[in-house]
C-alpha cells in the first residue's frame, strides 16, 4: 500500500500522478482506494498492523481459497 499526505487539493492531483506513474517501475498491481481511506491509511502505518489477521473472513476458509 502507498501513502501520500499532501497539503493542498493541488498537490493532491501531481502526488496521484507521481504514484502512478512511478507504480509502472514495480511488479505490483496498484488501485485507488475510495469510500475506506482511514483502514487503507491504517495498513500502512510501521506499527505491525497486518490486514489480513483482522478480517471476519476465518482463516480455515481464507486458507481454501
């Protein structure tokens, strides 16, 4: 997940650009999150959250698919 913290509805434009086009240089698949800000922000804190643990999908059936 990529963060990006600008100051104004300006820079908010060229920081999406810059993602994007630097997201080209990476084997990762990158899409815009909307409507859940706060939890896609919370993943991406160094603070050991980890996305998948806190799912109300069961790991035995997140382990079948």
């Amino acid at each position: 997940m990529v963060t990006a913290t600008v100051t104004s509805a300006e820079e908010l434009i060229q920081a999406a650009a810059t993602v994007e086009s630097r997201a080209g240089a990476i084997p990762l698949r990158l899409r815009r999150c909307y409507g859940s800000q706060a939890a896609a922000f919370a993943t991406t804190l160094p603070v050991g959250f980890v996305p998948w643990e806190h799912t109300v999908v069961p790991a035995r059936v997140r382990e079948l698919m």
